[in-house]
C-alpha cells in the first residue's frame, strides 16, 4: 500500500502547527478541525479557513482561524485585526514568506501569497464590504491601509 504524498505533507504541516495563543481564536481552530469547519462558533463562521504560516523569526508553522472570500480559484483573506492599529502577525510572517497551507472544511492545499494592490485591491475592497460590511467599519477605526491578500493554489 502506497501513502498519498499529499497526505503526508497534510499530516506533518498539521502535526508542527502552533496554535494561535489567543483564547478565542484556540477555540475556533479546535472547532474547526473537529467538524471539518461545518460548526464554528463565530459570525463568519461559513467564511471561516485555517491558514499556516511560517513564523518569521521562528520558522514554526503557526495556524490562524482567518475570514476569507473566494474569488475564482484563489481565496482573499483580510487582515483587518478588528481595525487595530497594528497588522496581524500572520500577515507580517506572510509577507516574510509567502508559502502558506490552507484549510478549508476537509479540503487542505498550499498556496502562495500575494497582496492586492492599486486597481485589483479597490475593486476587491469594495466587493467584500458589499458582503460583509464589517471590515468596512474596522477602516474607520484604523489608520493604516487593511491589507487584502489573495492565496492563490500552487
């Protein structure tokens, strides 16, 4: 018997994942991948994936409950950060490096991560506050520029 290669890269980048130390966000993960993503405590809990990110300084793979928007084949996540002033530690390890691993429902596949920028960030800005007006209210509470990232399949 043959192992799925796919598998096996599922199961190690799973198994070295550090979770969020935030409280909140432990529990949605843990949700998560007790229901393949199907009963999340959370708002947005459809929108709901997992993304890893490697750890710039630690090189760890860290795993985050993140809000995304399918577009096409790639999905947008936000980082909003609940318009706090500062950008998520996943978005500035992501920019690091922009290998990413994403979970969504039982579906778990690599992707790269690129920001939108100019023309393609304002017209996705405007699609994903017509959907989920929220981020639009979280622009207000911050001065800095919420980055819109596309994880594109590789």
């Amino acid at each position: 018997m043959t192992s799925n290669p796919n598998e096996t890269a599922t199961s190690t980048i799973e198994a070295r994942a550090i979770d969020s130390p935030l409280p909140w966000a432990q529990g949605h993960i843990r949700q998560y991948l007790e229901s393949d993503g199907a009963r999340v405590d959370h708002p947005m809990a459809d929108a709901l994936i997992l993304l890893y990110v490697k750890g710039k300084k630690s090189g760890q793979i860290r795993r985050v409950p993140v809000a995304h928007y399918a577009d096409g084949e790639s999905l947008i996540v936000i980082g909003s950060k609940g318009g706090a002033p500062d950008h998520p530690s996943w978005y500035l390890n992501l920019k690091h490096d922009p290998q990413v691993w994403v979970r969504r429902r039982s579906e778990f596949f690599e992707a790269r991560a690129e920001d939108l920028e100019g023309e393609e960030y304002e017209r996705m800005w405007e699609t994903i506050t017509a959907w989920a007006p929220g981020f639009g209210e979280y622009r207000t509470k911050t001065s800095r520029r919420i980055p819109l990232v596309r994880l594109r399949p590789v």
